[in-house]
C-alpha cells in the first residue's frame, strides 16, 4: 500500500454542538500545522472532538483514515480564532 504524504495537520481544540440529534452542526476550532487556526465545519455533518486530528493528504481531508469533506474556511491566528468561535 503507498504511504501517502501528509500536507498538513489539524488538531481539534474546541467544538460547539448546534441542531438536532439527527441533523448535529458543528463547528471546531483547529490549530494546524502551519501555526496557524481555523474555524472548521465538515460537510457531511461529522463532529469532531478536542483531542481529535484531521489529515489533509494527496486525496483531501481524513479523519480516522476516512475522507472527510469540509466547508471552505480560512486560516487565521489564534486571537481571530477565538473571536470567531465565540460569535459563531
């Protein structure tokens, strides 16, 4: 099997819960790799955890070896980050 290469690395630090037990809608904050934040939110509904690592390789984005799809975001710092999390 072909190791794929790692581009970057998101570490999962807070989350907020929204909706429904069927229809969950999380947001994340995220410290990536690059030393930069983002505000995260997976397409598919998936809700990550503090302690949680997302992936981007080759393919896209993985979470427990699994593609995952995220809505666009931006990278900020960590003082941005927080404010956005806080009024999201």
């Amino acid at each position: 099997m072909k190791k794929m290469k790692v581009f970057s690395e998101g570490f999962i630090i807070d989350k907020r819960c929204f909706g429904e037990g069927a229809q969950p809608f999380c947001i994340h904050r995220v410290r990536f790799t690059n030393g930069k934040y983002g505000i995260v939110r997976a397409r598919s509904g998936v809700c990550f955890n503090p302690g949680d690592i997302i992936i981007k390789n080759e393919t896209g984005w993985q979470y427990d070896q699994k593609q995952v799809y995220l809505l666009a975001f931006e990278y900020v710092d960590e003082n941005e980050s927080i404010r956005q999390f806080v009024e999201y």
